[in-house]
C-alpha cells in the first residue's frame, strides 16, 4: 500500500526520526515525537492554502506505554506502510 492510499485509522510508521520543529504547542523545540519504526495511527489528511499539491498527514504516534501521543502533523516522506 502507497501512503496516498491509506484512509483514517490505518497503521504508519515514522520512517525518520520525528521532532518538533517548534510547531506543536505544549512540547519542547526538538523534543522527539517518533523514531524510525514507531507505529501510528492516521487521523486526517489535509494540505495548506499555499502548498495545495503537499499532502499533510495528521498522526498520533505511539509513546513507550503503548498508548498514543499528541497529534503531530507529518510529510509522506516522513511515513511508512511497512515497519522497519
């Protein structure tokens, strides 16, 4: 499966490390969301007004606990259908 087909509630995993890039509200620049291989859970999609062609990719990843984390919002080159 290509990550342009995946629907709401499909498993991703990062395929890079994922860090805040001081984006996301209430956690540390640079503090570290997912590493390569963590398994997540596909919320939404969507894109921004000046960037219509980049799909944006609304993830919750799962934290050491097996429980899922904050939404962050991810490029498809940061994603993956397939574990590692």
């Amino acid at each position: 499966m290509h990550i342009e087909e995946l629907q709401n509630g499909d498993v991703v995993y990062a395929a890079v490390s994922i860090a805040n890039d001081g984006s996301v509200p209430d956690a540390e620049e640079g503090e570290v969301f997912a590493s390569p291989g963590t398994r997540g859970m596909l919320l939404n999609t969507g894109y921004l007004e000046e960037e219509p062609d980049t799909t944006l990719y609304l993830v919750c990843f799962e934290n050491g606990e097996g429980e899922l984390g904050q939404p962050i919002t991810c490029l498809a080159e940061e994603l993956s259908t397939e574990a590692s």
